[in-house]
C-alpha cells in the first residue's frame, strides 16, 4: 500500500496487505521487499515459531493489564497512602505522558538491537514497575514506577506491530497479529475488572504484587521460546522526519488525534457516569466493562474486512457513530437498558476506530513501520492526556452529562475531518 497524493505523481512501493486487531495493526508484505526488511527469523508453521507468537501475546497482555489496572484501585489506592483521589488519578496520567516522549527516543537509540532481548528487558521493567507499585512506601515512588511502565509501554508498542510477520513468515503474518491482538484485548478486558476484583480481595498492593508474578513467568515463556529477531534497519530522525511530512500521515495523525481525546474525555469519567447519572451498581459497572471490552475484541474482527474497502471510509464511518453513541449516551443514560446497550455498541464500534488510525499511518508510510508506529505512539498518547484533562475541567466546571456531548460531538469533528482527508489523499491497495 502506498500514499497517492491528489494531483502528485505515485511512487514505487512494496505490495503489502494491513492486518489489524483490537489496538494494533502491521503491514505484511505480500512480495519480497530489497530495503529495509529482515529475514524471517523462524520456519513458516513451525510449532516454535508460533509458540514465539504466543509469547509476544502474552507479553502485551501484561502490559495492557498494568495499564489498566490502577483505574479499578484508585480509591484503595488513595486510602491506603493518605491522599486524594485525584492525586492517585495521576497513575493512570502519567504513563500516557511517558510513553509520549519513549516512543521516538526508543526508535532511534534501538535500530542496532536485536528485538529478542529488547522485549524480555522490557517484560522486566514491567516486573519492576508492578514490584515497586506493591512495596512501596509512599506516592512519589508509585509515580516513579508508573512513568517507568509509560516507558515501557512507548517501547513496547514501536517494537510490536511488525513483529508477528518477522516471527513466523508474511504467509502467516495475519495470523500472528490476531494472536498478538488477542493479548492486547485480553489485557484490556481483564485490567480494570481484576483490578477491582483482586482489590476486594486481597488488596491493592496484593493485586500489584500478583501482577507482578505474573509477569515474571510471561518474561520465563519469552526467553524460552523467543528465536532471535533482527531489528529493522535504518532508525534514524530523518525517517521520523520524512514519515511525518507525507500528507497523508498528517491528516491520520490529525484525525486521529481528535478521536482520542473525544474518547477519553469520556471514558475517563464513565465509572462516575454509570453509578451517578445511570445509578448502577458497583457490580454491574464491572460486567459492563467486560461487555466493553468483548465489544472491542468483536469490533475489532471486523475491522479487518471494512479495511479492505477503505481505511479512511472506514474511520469516518465508524467514529461518526461512536460520536452518535456518546451523545446518546449523554441524552439518555438515565435508562439503565439503554446505556447498557449503548456501551456495548460503543465498545464495538471503537473496536474499529481505534485500530484504524494506526493502518491508516502505516498505509501511508509502508516501509517505515517502526518509525511510524513511534510516531503514532507519541501522537495518541499526548491526545488521550488531553482528553482525560478535558472530562477533568468539564467535570469541575459543568457535569457528567456535558462531558458526553463535548467528547460526542469532538469525535464527530474527527470524522469530518477524516472526510475532508479523503478529498486530498487516497490510501491505495496495491495488489
């Protein structure tokens, strides 16, 4: 795939076909490609290979879960080290922040590093974070192990999209990405209910410190199944610089950009919306995450197929009724059925926004994968801080029902421009 420019003439690029899941996406050759490609590092089908795959998967389950996991704590959090629960909120801030700034930093120190041990370190450093947030003492070492996993996570993410196809050969490459994404979604979809689940039970530094074991046996898995895998060659700032001046890469970031704050303004706040607005249980806010989160795994299944037609089409689709949900949401929460419903579809829908502004980068930019994977990194985690602080000031100044018709009608803004991007470049399949 390749960026046509409206009225510019095309260039020559490799053949690929963009496979996506819940949060992730990479571009398969589909033809050998002469530059800036590595071998594949196992046989094609071979038990090794995909247990390899399976390793990586787990790996991002445990990232996405210690992501997730302080939101269902924060108030055991915020009791048991003495201070408010805005204050703890800052756990769930930070990292977003951190990952910001490791994303293009990490591109351009690890292009000479094989991606073996760079995913084991960074499964370590995931250890550490998860240790350190269970021992430690006071909140300024809790911030410090969190920005430690948002370095991590910036890292993480630049390494993992073309990983899948390295692993077991492009013949398997769509394969591998869905396994890889199932760990993602499974990581998104257990973080916050474990969170609240393990925290009645045993606590919240118990609940770290299991994570914690947790992950010390994913990092064991990965060290004895990992083959080695080349790094991509040539990271260096002029591929960050040529990625980010194509125009279609532009408007992916700028839509994209848009849609996450929308996003996160809202669900940033959509605990308090279903308790107060909605007057759910704790219990039942629970199992609706998990609805959520089952929505996205499905949404995400289908994304694939509605990409084939179009990425851009399919971003502008999909956020124009994510917009519409929220709105309705905002409008008629108060029935408990309907939010019910509305969450669900949300959750769906989502499920294709979200991947769709990582394809949409990497069909614009198909032979810098990992430079723009860093640079969607930093772009979307500067955009989810923005949102969260937006529901912030609009839950300070006005109420939870506001929050859902600002963070409504900004993702619909997403979508009109979306559209208008459409009018200027083409995101063509080559096949």
């Amino acid at each position: 795939m390749t960026e046509t420019e409206k009225g510019a003439p095309t260039h020559r690029a490799p053949q690929v076909r963009v496979v996506t899941a819940s949060s992730c996406a990479a571009a398969v050759p589909t033809q050998p490609v002469v530059t800036r490609t590595t071998a594949t590092v196992a046989e094609p089908g071979s038990r090794r290979s995909w247990a390899s795959v399976g390793a990586v998967a787990l790996g991002a389950f445990v990232v996405v879960m210690t992501e997730t996991m302080p939101v269902g704590l924060l108030p055991q959090i915020a009791e048991g080290l003495h201070i408010s629960l805005g204050l703890a909120g800052l756990m769930v801030l930070v990292p977003g922040f951190s990952a910001a700034v490791s994303a293009p930093l990490f591109f351009l120190g690890s292009g000479r590093f094989n991606r073996r041990p760079v995913i084991i370190v960074l499964g370590l450093t995931v250890l550490v974070s998860n240790t350190v947030v269970a021992v430690a003492p006071n909140f300024a070492l809790v911030l410090i192990a969190r920005m430690l996993l948002g370095a991590t996570i910036g890292a993480f993410w630049t390494v993992v999209s073309p990983v899948g196809p390295k692993l077991v050969g492009p013949a398997g490459g769509t394969r591998a990405i869905t396994i890889i994404a199932a760990g993602i979604s499974g990581g998104t979809v257990v973080g916050l209910p474990a969170g609240q689940l393990l925290g009645d039970l045993v606590g919240w530094r118990l609940s770290f410190a299991a994570a914690a074991a947790a992950t010390l046996l994913v990092v064991v898995a990965q060290m004895i199944l990992l083959p080695s895998i080349p790094p991509q060659e040539g990271t260096h700032v002029r591929d960050l610089v040529r990625t980010v001046k194509r125009r279609a890469v532009q408007f992916g970031m700028a839509a994209g950009a848009v849609a996450f704050i929308g996003q996160f303004a809202a669900w940033t706040y959509i605990t308090p919306f279903l308790m107060d607005y909605t007057h759910l249980s704790s219990g039942a806010v629970t199992l609706l995450f998990v609805i959520y989160g089952c929505g996205g795994i499905l949404g995400s299944l289908v994304a694939g197929s509605l990409f084939k037609r179009g990425v851009i089409g399919s971003f502008v689709g999909s956020a124009t009724v994510v917009a519409v949900l929220l709105i309705g949401l905002a409008s008629a929460g108060t029935l408990a059925w309907l939010a019910v419903l509305l969450l669900a579809l949300w959750g769906l829908v989502w499920g294709i926004v979200n991947p769709a502004t990582l394809v949409w980068l990497l069909d614009a930019a198909p032979q810098d994968q990992e430079a723009v994977s860093a640079v969607n990194v930093t772009n979307l985690q500067i955009a989810l801080a923005l949102g969260s602080a937006l529901g912030a000031i609009l839950v300070s100044s006005t109420t939870l029902q506001a929050v859902f018709l600002t963070a409504g009608f900004t993702i619909l803004a997403s979508a009109v421009l979306a559209g208008i991007a459409g009018r200027f470049v083409t995101l063509r399949r080559r096949q």
